[in-house]
C-alpha cells in the first residue's frame, strides 16, 4: 500500500514592511498556509484583515471554502497573524497548549508530556519559544520531505534578524530544533525555502 503524505499550499504569502523602523511602525500579513491530510484541511495562520478577500479567493482555487476547514492552527496571537480566525467558524482553533471551538477549550497536555501535539498522521506541533514564549511550528510529513510552517521563528529568510524577539537565546535553540527536523521552511511573512544543513 502507498504511503499518504500531507500537501502544502501556501494560499498568500505574507509580508513585513518598514514605513518608519524609529518609531517601530510597519505594515505586516502572515502567510497563510493550508495543509490537505487525507480528509483533513488544514489552515496554519490566517493574515490580517486587509487580505480577507484573498484569502477567500485563494480558498475557492483550491475549491475549498471557510465551512470545510477542519483545524486553524495559530503558531502564536500577534494580530498579523489571527486577524481572520473568524471566517472559519466550524474549524477546531489550535495554539501551542489550548484547542477551541466556540466556548468550548482544551488544553493539549500531549505537547508538554510527549513534547508534541498530534493533529493527523502526517502533521504535529511542537513549541517553538523565542519571537513569542506561546509560539509553535506546524511540522508536516510530505513527498517533498518534511516541511516546518514556523511562524516569525523564521521572517522570510533562514539566514535574517528577527522582527521582535522576546527571548534570544530561546529563539536560537528553537531556530536549531527546526532547521535540524526540516528540508523546507515556510516563514511568518514570506514564501517557502529549502533548509541549508
């Protein structure tokens, strides 16, 4: 029997510009990826408001809409980030620690005691502290090898300052843990590349 691997999409990818660096304001979207797992689809991310529309443009391309998401993971709660969550009202919200749906929550204790947190066969989340202390990297196991869909633990580059850092030294070992797991990286605000070892 054929092994079944999770597909990647990235359905927008994000971006993060300077307008003044002084004075710390920026125009900033997440890129928006969706992962298909058999049966399951999965969004990792949501953007800000100013991309609803292509959010739902890119959704329709693949022919898919909001209803048939199953899971939005969040890889942490920076507005750039979570700001769409609300189309995706029959979805399952996941972080790094809790799942939600409507007021109902969970908290994912399989991330603390087993150090990662299952979601389909072929996608788990694990805790990736250091540009947030809550952020965590969606990894996924597919033909094209193992892709990390990093949230701003990775900006657009492998090799690039970080935005905001909360925890330098968290951020490194963080950085090392994915490079070490990933043959591709897919950043908070940027389109995918390849791991250099």
């Amino acid at each position: 029997m054929k092994q079944q691997f999770a597909n990647i999409k990235v359905l927008l990818s994000g971006y993060f510009i300077w307008l003044n660096e002084e004075r710390n304001k920026f125009k900033a979207s997440s890129t928006v990826t969706l992962i298909r797992d058999n049966k399951v689809n999965i969004i990792v991310d949501t953007g800000n408001h100013e991309v609803e529309k292509e959010l739902l443009a890119a959704l329709k391309k693949q022919g898919l809409k909001p209803s048939d998401i199953h899971y939005v993971i969040v890889t942490h709660h920076h507005p750039d980030h979570v700001a769409n969550n609300h189309l995706f009202k029959k979805a399952i919200i996941t972080d790094v620690l809790t799942s939600y749906k409507g007021d109902l929550f969970k908290v994912d204790l399989d991330l603390l005691y087993k150090g990662k947190n299952i979601i389909t066969p072929n996608v788990y989340i694990i805790s990736t502290p250091g540009h947030e202390m809550d952020e965590c990297t969606v990894i996924a196991k597919t033909e094209k090898g193992i892709i990390a869909i990093a949230g701003d633990l990775f900006v657009s580059k492998q090799k690039e300052k970080n935005i905001v850092v909360k925890d330098k030294k968290e951020l490194i070992k963080s950085q090392e843990k994915v490079v070490k797991l990933a043959d591709y990286i897919i950043p908070g605000h940027g389109g995918m590349f390849k791991v250099v070892k």
